[in-house]
C-alpha cells in the first residue's frame, strides 16, 4: 500500500515570503523621495531693489480686484493685459496681496502672468 501525504511543506512558501518581505524592506525607504522640489525664496524689502530694474507690480485687493499703478484691471483682460506690458518690464512681476484676498485670485494672475511667458514672479505682503 501507498503511504498517505500527511503534512504539507511549507519551506518554499517560507522562502517566498522571506524574499517578498526583503524586496519590500529595500524597496520602502525610495517611495518616500518623492515630491515637489520647490526653491524657497529670499526675502527681499523693496529698499534692497536696484532704482533701474523694472518690475510689473499688481496688487491684489481684498475684494480679489486687480489693481495695475492703481488702474483696476478686468478679470477677462488680465492675461492680454499683461502680454500687453511685458516688453515694458522686462525684470519680472511683483504681486501685492492683501490679506484677505483669495487663493484663488493670486494664482489666475500667476497663470496668466506665466502663460504670456514672465518667468519670474514674486509675492508681498
């Protein structure tokens, strides 16, 4: 007669496991690098600016109106607004927030600001 199979053998299922465990041990530590690599600015006062740069300055009010050398300028025409006075500023553009202003109504002028082509942005309080 045949000898009956009792028990099942679980050491390849072990090694399997064993080098599944160690992949993900050596794998881990690399999903976490991931992210945005982002360059933190240097604060600036205005008083540190050269006199002859040029710099397109908006503020952005509490009301999320544009404001352009105090000439308000309309949501719709903002982006042809500023294609329109790039070549007169050629240093970059200097967006004034009040604090209450939107999120939202900061970065439509960046976007627009950034689709025309000005690369260098920056904030004030």
């Amino acid at each position: 007669m045949r000898d009956s199979f009792n028990e099942i053998n679980i050491t390849p299922l072990t090694d399997i496991f064993l080098v599944l465990l160690i992949i993900m041990m050596v794998i881990a530590p690399m999903l976490d690098q991931q992210g945005l690599n982002l360059a933190v600015p240097e604060v600036v006062n205005k008083e540190q600016i050269a006199k002859d740069t040029k710099i397109m300055s908006f503020a952005v009010t509490n009301d999320n109106k544009y404001l352009f050398e105090g000439q308000e300028v309309d949501v719709n025409d903002l982006e042809k607004f500023v294609s329109e006075h790039t070549k007169d500023y050629p240093d970059g553009l200097l967006i004034q927030v009040d604090d209450n202003a939107e999120h939202g109504a900061v970065v439509k002028l960046m976007d627009s600001a950034r689709n025309v082509g000005v690369t260098s942005i920056s904030l004030a309080r």
